[in-house]
C-alpha cells in the first residue's frame, strides 16, 4: 500500500494506481466482498483495467485480496469492466462486460468495439474459476451500438434476470433486458428507452428493493444539466418502479416512471458516479459509489502526484422516506469511531451539527477553504480556492435543515444533509489534512469522534 498525506483511513482506495465503478458487490459466505475497476499500472487509467477486490467481515475494515479478473482472452483483452455478483446458488458468481477494440480505422461507438457478457465463478469467494462467455453483440438487438454493459442479475419467480446498459446505433441511452432459465442461456425479454431524453448512453443499471419498494437504478450520459440538477458531466440516479420492469409493466407505464421528473440523483457533489447496491445478511440495502466521475473537468493532481487516484464513498444504508431513498453510512462504521470531540482532529472524522430548521444560513465552513450555506430553501456547496482542484459550486433543493453529518477522511469530505435526505460528496484537499478548523456559528451543537 501506497502513503501520502491524503490516502484515505477509512474508505475502499486502490493500493497504488487508478480506482472506478464498485462492482459484485455482495455478501457471500461469511464475507462482505467489493470489486471496483482496476488499473494498478498509472493513478491516470492508463493501461490494463481489471476487477480488484478487496473483503471484510464486518462492513468496518476492508482488506485487500488482489485482482482476480485480469485482461487475458479474446473477449475481454481491452478491459474487464463493470458487472455484479449473483450468490443465489451457494456460489459467488460475477457477471462483467468484457471490452475488446478491434484493431482498424473504427469509429468504436457503432464499429470496432465487442461488449461481451462474461461470467466467472468464484466457489469459495477468493479463486476464481474459468471464464464463460455468455452473450456477445451478435445477440443484442440490431439497433443498438456496440456499447451494451455493465450487467446486474437477480432472479425472480423461477427466472433470471439481467439488465444493461445501452446505447443505441442513433445514440439514445436505453436500458436492455434478457431472461434465462439456468443463468448460462439468455435470450432478449426486453429493450427500453425511456420516452424523455435521459441522454445518448445509460451506464451501470441496477435494480433493487428498499422496504418492499422497488426501484430501477442508472447513469445517464448527456443530459442537459439544470441549476440545481445534473450539474456534473454524468449523472446518477433511481427512479420508483410502480409495476416491474420485467413485464407487466407497458412502454408507456414505464415511461412515466422512468422519466426525468421522476429522476433523483444519489448525490449531489462533485464526485459520485456508478453506484450499485447489495444486500446484508439482515436485510439492509446497502449503496457504495465510486468517488469520482469519468470526464470530470476538475482534477485530482494531490493524489495523483502521491501515485493514485479516486476512491469509494462510505458505505449507505438506504431507507425509503418521503419518496426518496435516504442515505446514511452503515452503522458499522460507528465501531471505528475512536475518541469523542467537538472540534475535527487527527485527518479522520466523523461530526453531527444540529440547528433549528434554518433555510437562510451559513451552515459550516473549513479553514477558509469552503462553505456549506442554505438560502431560500437551496443548499450550496463552494469552494473558495484551489483546495478542490478545478471544483467550484454545486446546488440541491432542500428542506429546512435540522441536522448535518459530516465526515472527513483525510481528502474525501461526505456531508449528510437531515438524515441522509441530500448528499454530497467531493474530494477535498486541505493543506493539512490533520489541521482543518470546522467553524459553524449558526449550529445549536456540534460533536463527534476521530476515526481509527
Ligand atoms: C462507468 C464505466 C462503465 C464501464 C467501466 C469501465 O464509469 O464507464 O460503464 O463498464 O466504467 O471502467
């Protein structure tokens, strides 16, 4: 493992090089496991992209293992990318695009590129067995480009499912479903493309249930950005399924639900992308997103200049409230927490400021770097100085705020709005990540804990 002033305590970050998209995220015999994309060769993405993998057996502490899944056939020679982890059959096995470039003159959109769907099993949640091909461009519908990836499986009834993203030959972002009787032969059950322009791809879809609710999860790329919504480059959200995507639900139903006024992004900060959700042993619904955004326009130069770049976010415990899913960090992280405070110390930690329902407010401020503010009912996130990097000003609509969580790990800032009701996340880079001073007038208390 890599050190530097800002290498994260707490969160999933690669042991040296470049870190994307969480993948097979899951609970599997014992063990919580979560691949990301991998590129362990430069903290910039170039070179070799693979699944890494770390495991931990309380959701607190994460351990590295290696990268199981590396770039070695045909059907995945230029990347193993995004996919997930099916353990219904006392099996963890992972389900992930595998990207080839043919070599030529190609415009790599609707020529040139293989999306295959592979599928590699891992017995004892460690080793992992021989690659299977399962699905390749020839059996996609013909009027799809070549970007069809990033598979989710789940079974229901006596069926399997699988749901993609996809990108059509005329560039309109859809989602695709197959269906298959034993999970090794699958046939086309669906193509959708929402009726409101979401944009010209749709990136790592999920499908989920938060407390007997069901919702379809994806990341749009090329929306047209808002003030206060879809102000990064690319979005990621949920919206509420009434009836299911798998079938009985018609076009024009599902039209309506999946629309962009229907639309929530996860989180509204500088640096979340590609998200997927598993489930815990007792129930929960548990979200993880990558720390960061493809083509983002702000850099990361501390971290990379320390050899790597990006991270996870922490892990959220999703509630469905109010109609939207509430995020808050597992409450496994509460065993790290360490010695009590009421002012940040140490580069890691975790403070809760209450206040009384303000809408008008300076709500907090670190160092003179950036302030957290609420006006007419928006929240504002402003850097004030190169400590973001090339990051500037994001907006949420928000409620009154009562309460805010805010955790810091030496770079990564995550700020819990009212429970979990609004997030952001951004990459933060104080001058001295051990020194930050908190400073909230406007809060009636403030306390909380160093991190170990
Ligand atoms: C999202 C994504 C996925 C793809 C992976 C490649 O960030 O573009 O669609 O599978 O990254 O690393």
């Amino acid at each position: 493992m890599l050190e530097g002033k800002y290498r994260h305590r707490f969160h999933i970050q690669p042991p040296e090089g470049w870190l994307n998209d969480p993948n097979g995220s899951c609970w599997f015999d014992g063990k919580y496991h979560i691949f990301f994309q991998y590129t362990p060769d430069s903290p910039t993405g170039e070179g070799g992209r693979y699944w890494g993998h770390y495991v931990s057996e309380d959701l607190a502490h994460f351990t590295y293992v290696d990268t199981p899944i590396v770039t070695d056939t045909e059907w995945d020679s230029d990347g193993v990318y995004s996919g997930t982890a099916y353990t219904g059959d006392g099996v963890l096995e992972a389900y992930y695009t595998g990207n080839v470039k043919h070599p030529g003159d190609y415009d790599y959109i609707n020529e040139g590129r293989g999306h295959n769907v592979l599928r590699v099993d891992f017995k004892d949640g460690i080793h992992p067995g021989e690659k299977q091909l399962l699905l390749t461009n020839d059996d996609y519908p013909s009027d799809l480009s070549c970007h069809v990836r990033d598979p989710k499986v789940w079974k229901s009834g006596e069926a399997y499912y699988m749901l993609l993203g996809m990108r059509s030959r005329t560039s309109k972002g859809g989602l695709l479903l197959m269906k298959s009787p034993d999970r090794k032969k699958w046939s086309l059950a669906r193509e959708y493309f929402p009726e409101n322009d979401f944009g010209y791809m749709l990136e790592c879809p999920d499908y989920f249930t938060v407390d007997g609710r069901q919702f379809v999860g994806f990341c749009p790329q090329g929306m047209r950005h808002e003030s206060d919504r879809f102000q990064n480059t690319y979005e990621s959200g949920y919206c509420e399924l009434n009836g299911d995507i798998i079938g009985s639900a018609s076009d024009e139903e599902l039209s309506r639900q999946i629309s962009i006024e229907c639309f929530q992004e996860w989180d509204k900060g500088f640096d979340f992308y590609a998200p997927q959700t598993f489930t815990t042993p007792d129930g929960r619904q548990i979200l993880i997103g990558w720390a960061g955004v493809p083509d983002a326009g702000y850099e990361n130069a501390p971290t990379i200049a320390e050899g790597w770049q990006h991270s996870m976010t922490l892990l959220r415990e999703l509630k469905a409230k109010n109609g939207k899913l509430y995020q808050l960090p597992v409450r496994e992280l509460d065993t790290r927490h360490e010695k009590q405070i009421t002012a940040p110390e140490g580069g890691a930690w975790d403070m809760t400021l209450e206040f009384d329902n303000v809408s008008d407010a300076e709500l907090f401020r670190l160092n003179d770097d950036l302030i957290f503010s609420v006006k007419d009912g928006r929240l504002r996130l402003e850097f004030l100085n190169d400590t973001g990097d090339g990051r500037t000003v994001r907006h949420a609509e928000s409620s009154p705020v009562k309460k805010i969580r805010l955790i810091f790990d030496r770079s990564l800032l995550e700020i819990f709005v009212n429970d979990g009701e609004t997030v952001f996340t951004t990459r933060y880079y104080p001058e001295d990540p051990d020194d930050v001073i908190l400073k909230a007038d406007n809060a009636k208390s403030l306390e909380g804990w160093t991190i170990v």
